[in-house]
C-alpha cells in the first residue's frame, strides 16, 4: 500500500530503468539521466518520523540531538560528503607515502606514560594490580625507536588520545598522519610532508597549493603576533619604535610600540573603539591607542596633541595608512604588544568565507611552515625550563652553549622544530629529534628528571641511543584538521563519524559511565561514593 509509505523508509522498487522524458533531467544526480518505472514496491522496513529533519546543513538543529542520533545525522549530504572526502584524503596521504617509500608500520596503543604535553588517558591493569598503562598521545617514542630499528621510512595514520579540554578544532581522540625518516633533516621532511598535503587537497580541490613559503618563529611573532599565522590578510604588525625613539609621550617610552593599519575603519563608532579598548585589557594589555587617519595624514585621537608633528606623521608612513583608516597601537613589553595585536589583527581582518564557498576557493589556501621555535618558552622562578614541544626535539646546533646559561640565555636556545599552517590552523607539528643518548640526558637534566628517573621512565630510549641511533627527524599532521578545512567546517566534529561533545561526552552511547562494582574489584580500583545527583 502505497499510502503508508514515509520518509526514510526503506523500499525495495522493481521496474523498468529507462531515459527520463525531457524537461525532467537532473544533473545534480549520478542517476538524473534515467528513473524506474515501477512495477512493484515492497516496504522493507518502516521508520518513526525523525526526531529533526534530515537536511543538508542542519540549520538550528541542536548539536546534543544530532549526536544523540548519530546514525540519522550521517544520512545527510553534508555528513556523507564529508565521510567520504575524509576517505579520499586518507586514500591520497599513504598513496604519496607508499611512493615515497615509506613503510607503514602499527605501533602499541597500551604503552607507559611520558610527557607529551597533555594528560594522558589510562587504564588499569587486571594482571598487574595498581599499575596502568596510558593510550597514546602520539607514537613518538616508538617511531624514533624504529628508526634505530632499521626502518628509515616510516608513517601511519595513527589514532592519538589526549585527555585535555576540547574546542573547535580538538578532541579527545584524534587520528594523524605521523611519519619518522633517518638520515634526514628538516627540509627533508617538511618535503615528504608538503608532497602528501597536496596530493589530498589535489583530490579534494583539483588544485594544487604551490610551494609553501616558510617563516621563522620569531618573524612570525612580530609580524602576525601568533605562531599560527593567518595569510589570506595583510595587516601585519609593523614596528614604530623608530618613529617614537625621542618621544615624549610616556606611554610609549616602552620595551616595544608596535601598530596595526585597519583599512576602512575610520569611520568605526566610539562604542566599536572602546570595546577594541576593553579587548585589548582582557588580553593582557595596559591600553589601545586608536587613531582615526583624516585628509592630508591628519590624526584624530585623544592623544594626539601628546604627539608631535614629526611622530604623527612618522605613523602614517611607517603603516602605509591613508584617509579613512585606523590605526591601532599597543606599548609595553614586547610579546604582550605582539600577542594583543596579533588577536585584534584576527578579530578585525580574518576573512569571513571559508576557502571552500568561494569559486575558485583553493586561492584562499595559505599553507606557511613556521621554524626555529624556542626550545624552552618559560624559565621557573627555580631556573628550571619547560619545553616548549616534547623533551626529545633537537636543539639548534648553533645554540648548544647556551644550554649551560640559565633564565634568558635558555630561552634564546632555537629548536629545530617546524610547524605547518593553514588559514591560522596548526595543521601538525614536527622536529628533528635527539638521537644522542647524552644530549637526551642533559635535557632531562635540565628539566628537572635526575639520572636515576630518566633510566626509569626513558632507559628503553638512552638505551637504543647507545646502539648507533641514527640521525632522525619527523612530523605529525592532524587529518581531522585538514579534512575539516577542506570541506569548509568551522569544527572537527563534522568530519568524524561518532565525535565526543564540547563537556567530552556521547550522547548516543551514554560514555562515559560508570563500571560494574564486580569489574572494578578485578582491576583492583576503589572510587569515592558518588554525590547523589
């Protein structure tokens, strides 16, 4: 019976597949040139009406109820389309690996914590009561072991677990493509890594993205204010303090006076400036100078009868501003001024439309390596650094000595670590790695892990180093990350099948939740009592 027939049932259709009459084409079907002429229809299995309705973006559905029904949100296009880019991006990274002569190899997913930076996710061991093993954060110490092994090209599109807060672009459960190479530096690997890159947004666009220019930490920071620079823009952030060398306006007799030029933006509202003010407070500065720039390169601000004739026009020169623009300036100490300005920089310039919206998107594709991170970003009121990577990242060979200096002289020491970037997004991260069991020691050392610690928690490292350990560098970069730019998603959860919630929960399966008492007792675990909710 024909009537009874719903939306989303399942049917099985016999007939006769013939030419659609004219006028009723539709090319935006594999299956628009043709139609079924039925000649019997069998309902294979009935469906309650959806709890929302099963459209292609979704709109004003609540994220917690598309979880909940996981399986009904996967029939829309967007949820298929976006599977099956993730597949074909998949496809395209070992391709080019496979090429390249890279063997895949799978490494633990039980191992034994180290410091990678998060908290680890563990679990208790049923034959050995109060010890636990950790899932990974990444394979990093078994693919520097393989490399000591013998396998000089190594990768895997491996499943990474990190117990930390989730966002847009993170969560608890992620897969990356990590790659290992003896023998090789970073150039080397930062090749292997674009090659892979392109050949998926080559499968996905069409388009390949070109060289990827390369930039240091340190210019990254002073000219965009971040280490996850965003391109598709200009307004970088321009040094003025030659412009106020000899000034006498206080409040730039500061460690650094950088500015930014918002093109059009003169105009803006007093309540637009002064919410630009208070969003340079929160971030961590003492103020926000604004200057409307009039006809003829006059200023128009509250401090500009501090300024002299000379420095006001030195600003408008130096920034390159014209009548109708704004300009923004913030003093003090110099990583604050570039951080509070890098972030006014996104809030004010960041492109509205995702590369993948506009016709010819792939153009609005800005892949930048960024290189020669710090090795340690803060010093401890003890002297004591903390990495700013992983402890197994190779120092700059240039910067060795400094390792025996303390406070300012450790945070000069480059690393030979390397970024890859796109549209503001850390794609991955990699490095050459410490492949000599006493540069490892003494980066321990200086971490705080004695000699006897390191042999307890690294010896299986110091000692494979002992045995010829290659030279050997690497790279991990995020394939949710890049599926999600790709298909133009501003979160990551629209390109996994069965994603955790922003509180780290799922709602389709109940995770997480509590163990039987019985299996509890097994692993040898006793919990609190729970608040009565």
């Amino acid at each position: 019976d024909s009537s009874r027939i719903r939306s989303e049932f399942v049917l099985q259709v016999t007939g006769v597949v013939r030419p659609r009459p004219g006028g009723t084409l539709n090319v935006d079907l594999p299956t628009g040139e043709v139609e079924v002429a039925a000649e019997s229809v069998v309902i294979l299995n009935e469906s309650e009406p959806p709890p929302f309705p099963l459209n292609d973006r979704a709109d004003g559905v609540d994220e917690s109820l598309r979880l909940r029904h996981r399986y009904l949100d996967l029939r829309r296009g967007a949820m298929q389309r976006n599977l099956r880019l993730r597949a074909g991006v998949n496809r395209s990274v070992r391709a080019v690996m496979d090429a390249q002569n890279f063997v895949e190899v799978e490494t633990p997913m039980l191992i034994a914590s180290t410091p990678e930076g998060a908290r680890d996710f563990v679990v208790p061991s049923r034959l050995h009561p109060g010890e636990f093993y950790a899932l990974p954060q990444s394979p990093q110490l078994f693919k520097q072991l393989l490399m000591v092994g013998g396998l000089d090209r190594y990768y895997q599109v491996a499943r990474c677990l990190r117990d930390e807060d989730l966002r847009a672009d993170r969560q608890f459960e992620f897969m990356q493509l990590d790659v290992e190479m003896s023998f090789a530096d970073a150039q080397d690997v930062m090749d292997v890594v674009a090659l892979a890159v392109d050949a998926a947004v080559v499968g996905a666009t069409g388009v390949s993205i070109g060289d990827i220019p390369s930039i240091t930490w340190q210019d990254s920071m002073e000219r965009f204010g971040t280490d996850k620079p965003d391109l598709r823009f200009g307004m970088e952030l321009i040094d003025l303090a030659s412009v106020f060398a000899s000034t006498e306006f206080r409040a730039f007799q500061a460690d650094a006076v950088k500015g930014i030029c918002v093109a059009g933006m003169g105009e803006a509202s007093r309540s637009t400036l002064d919410g630009l003010v208070d969003r340079a407070k929160s971030l961590g500065a003492q103020g926000l100078v604004w200057m409307r720039v009039r006809d003829g390169g006059v200023l128009e601000a509250p401090v500009a009868k501090f300024l002299s004739e000379e420095e006001q026009a030195g600003v408008v020169a130096t920034l390159g501003a014209v009548s109708g623009d704004l300009v923004l300036i913030v003093a003090g100490e110099r990583r604050m001024a570039n951080e509070v300005l890098g972030a006014l920089r996104l809030d004010l310039g960041k492109p509205s439309v995702n590369f993948s919206e506009t016709e010819g998107g792939p153009a609005l594709m800005r892949f930048v390596w960024v290189t020669d991170f710090p090795l340690f970003e803060k010093v401890d009121a003890s002297g004591r650094p903390t990495p700013a990577h992983h402890p197994f990242t190779m120092p700059h060979l240039d910067d060795l000595d400094l390792l025996d200096g303390t406070g300012d002289e450790l945070l000069a020491v480059r690393s030979q670590a390397y970024d890859l970037v796109l549209n503001g997004w850390e794609l991955g991260s990699g490095s050459v790695r410490i492949h000599r069991a006493d540069v490892q020691s003494r980066i321990f050392a200086l971490l705080g892990i004695d000699a006897q610690e390191a042999q307890e928690r690294f010896g299986f490292l110091l000692d494979a180093f002992k045995f010829g350990a290659p030279p050997h560098a690497g790279f991990a970069f995020g394939i949710d990350r890049l599926v999600a730019l790709l298909a133009g998603e501003e979160n990551i959860r629209e390109v996994i099948a069965f994603p955790k919630t922003q509180s780290g929960s799922d709602p389709l399966t109940g995770a997480p939740g509590p163990l039987d008492p019985i299996h509890l007792r097994e692993l040898g675990l006793a919990l609190p009592a729970r608040p009565k909710k």
